[in-house]
C-alpha cells in the first residue's frame, strides 16, 4: 500500500518558489540577450545563482526537501547556467557566427553532461565519497567562468571571437573534468567571525556594484587559481569525490 503523500505547508513551499524565481531570472535573461541588454542579464544569471546558493540550504532547514525540488533544482541550473549563460554569450560577442555557436553547443553540452553525472551521483551511494569537495567545476561557477569574456570585452577590450571560442570549450570540459574542486561547505567559521563574513559580503557586493565588470574578472581569476591549487594537491586525488 503506497503512502499518501506528504503535505508542505506554505513556508515550507518556498525553497520550491525560488528555484520557480530563478527560473524566471533565467528566461528573462535569454530575452535581454536578445535584445541587445547583456548588463541586466547578468545581473539576473548572477540573481539566478545566488538562489540556487540558498534554495536548497532553505529547504533542509525547512524540512521540505523533496523529489520534484530536486528535479526543479537541476531544470534551472541548465536554464540558467547552461542555456541563458551561452546564449548571452553567443549574442553579445559572436551576434551570428558558425564557429561561435559550435563553442557555445559544446558548452551547453558539457553543462548538460555535468548535471546529468550529478543527478546520477545522488542517487548511488558511494562509500569513499568525498564530502564539501565537487568532481569538475560546479555549473554556477562554470557560468561565471563562461562569460568572464563579456567582462573582459567591457572592462578592456573586445577578444577575437576564436579566443572567445576556445575559452566556452575550455571551460566546458572543466564542468565534466574528474577535477576536485572544494565548495563552501569546507569553510567553517565561529560565531564570533561571522561579523567579518557580514562585512566582507558587504564590501564585495560595493565593489561589483561600483566597478562590475572588474569585479567580475577578479572572482573569475580567484577562482581559477583556487581550481589550480585543488589539481596540484595529489592527497584530494586517492580518494573518489563527492557527485555535489
């Protein structure tokens, strides 16, 4: 005999809704893209992924995890990390162009091929799980890193559209790469340091409103430089890591 389903109240629906609202970000993103408007649709791939940061934390303090938040969850990572990120790209750097829009099928692929292996992964129990480090770049972080050439464009200058190419690839296998990369969950912080936190997201979020496209670049260059210290630590490849 199935068990009935179990109910959710209204607070406990709001995890489901903002996975709906950066859905929603995504979309109106692919349609600023078009139109010519790359500014607002970072803004909103970026809004986007800081939903996805906070949805699902939301729900396990809520007790309303659930199979279709899941599902919802990995849909709007490829709205908006896979298909809105290329095709802004595509339509702010390449306008129409083969080659272009090979790199950026293959990146969307990759980021297909990505969520796809997750999925996978959190449905098998693996034993030597690695847990707080992901295998490959998340596809949030793979989105940032894929348009660091509009930063580029805006903050120095437009890059030949072979190079722009070349780095959609690149950073595509670096989303389905067996490459450790560490997440958030490795940082633990006391109470007594959350007010240097609070302060540091302050600054941050000054600095990409005052100088965006810089602010841009830098996060990209950190975080590349925190990808190349996880490949040159060889004790992060004995053990098999987590599908996160």
């Amino acid at each position: 005999m199935s068990r009935p389903p179990r109910r959710l109240s209204l607070a406990q629906q709001v995890p489901n809704l903002m996975t709906l609202g950066a859905i929603c970000a995504g979309l109106t993103a692919i349609r600023f893209a078009i139109e010519g408007r790359p500014d607002q649709a970072i803004l909103l791939i970026v809004l986007a992924a800081i939903l996805d940061g906070l949805d699902g934390r939301l729900a396990r303090m809520l007790q309303s995890e659930s199979a279709i938040g899941a599902e919802l969850d990995s849909l709007a990572d490829f709205l908006n990390f896979g298909a809105a990120t290329g095709l802004l790209v595509y339509f702010t750097l390449f306008g129409t162009g083969g080659l272009g829009w090979v790199a950026v099928l293959i990146y969307v692929i990759c980021c297909v091929m990505r969520l796809a292996r997750f999925n996978v992964g959190t449905k098998s129990t693996e034993a030597d799980a690695m847990p707080g480090w992901f295998t490959g770049v998340p596809s949030p972080a793979g989105a940032m890193l894929a348009l660091m050439p509009i930063a580029v464009d805006r903050a120095f200058g437009p890059l030949p559209p072979a190079v722009v190419a070349l780095w959609l690839v690149f950073v595509g296998w670096l989303l389905i790469s067996r490459i450790r990369t560490p997440s958030l969950k490795l940082v633990q912080l006391g109470p007594q340091n959350m007010r240097y936190v609070f302060v540091g997201v302050i600054a941050l979020g000054a600095i990409l409103f005052t100088w965006p496209w810089q602010g841009l670049l830098a996060l990209d260059v950190a975080y590349l430089l925190v990808v190349l210290w996880s490949v040159r630590r060889p004790r992060l490849w004995r053990k098999k890591p987590s599908q996160d």
